[in-house]
C-alpha cells in the first residue's frame, strides 16, 4: 500500500457553500457540522408529539405546536422551506401496541407551518406522534 501526500491545501480546505451542497457538485471542498443541513437528504425539521399535542423535548427547527381541535394540529418552523414543495412523513407512536387504524394526512402547506390531522378509522383521534420534514430551506 502506498501513502499519497499532497500539499497542504490541495483537499478541500475550504468550506463548501450552500448551493454546492444543495446542488451535490463533486469539488475539493467539505462541508462543515453547521452547514450539513443544506444537503438534500438530510431531514430539516422532526419532532414528537403527545396525544395530548404537547411538543416534546429533543425536536428539531419546529417553533411551536398548535393544538386546534381533536386530531388537527399546526406545526410550525424555526426556519421557513423555501418554498411549498418539501415532502413531510408522520407516523404513530405505539408505546402499548394496542392496534389503530390510523392515518395521517398533511395539508395546509405553507412555508412556515402545515397542518397535521390524524384519523383512527374516519375519525379524528388525539395520537403520539412523530412527524419528519425534507425538503429546501
């Protein structure tokens, strides 16, 4: 095995920007622990929250949660998306394992904030969830 030394500065000793990131261009740069979150397969925003529409410690880029009626809640961001079209995943979190007939749907879509309903059969249910954002901010 053979050891390549280069000069200081030939890999990459600079950061890379933010549309490099975004656009995944192939350069000798890195990407530093604050600016990963620009990458596109990166989740930019999570949290849980209770049955109860408590917000739980430990999220990420989530503001605030708004309780507004059984089963419909807002979540809102820290950091806006760009724009409308980021893509969002919420799932049940079934600490008894008890069985539901649950699901969740997204809407109200804006760039600050959606609105997450959740059903057990085709009615509105109070639910432990998770739910988890990807998309450009």
């Amino acid at each position: 095995m053979t050891l390549e030394f280069f000069p200081e500065g030939a890999l990459g000793t600079s950061q890379a920007t933010q549309a490099a990131i975004e656009a995944q261009t192939v350069e000798a740069t890195y990407i530093s622990p604050d600016r990963a979150k620009f990458s596109p397969g990166v989740a930019k925003a999570w949290c849980r929250i209770t049955d109860v529409g408590a917000l739980v410690a430990g999220s990420y880029n989530i503001a605030s949660i708004t309780d507004t009626a059984v089963g419909d809640r807002t979540v809102v961001f820290d950091v806006d998306f760009s724009n409308t079209n980021y893509a969002g995943f919420a799932t049940l979190m079934n600490e008894t394992g008890g069985a539901f007939n649950t699901s969740h749907a997204l809407v109200g879509i804006a760039v600050g904030s959606i609105r997450h309903t959740i059903y057990n059969s085709t009615t509105l249910a109070d639910q432990d969830t998770s739910v988890v954002f990807f998309g450009d901010q």
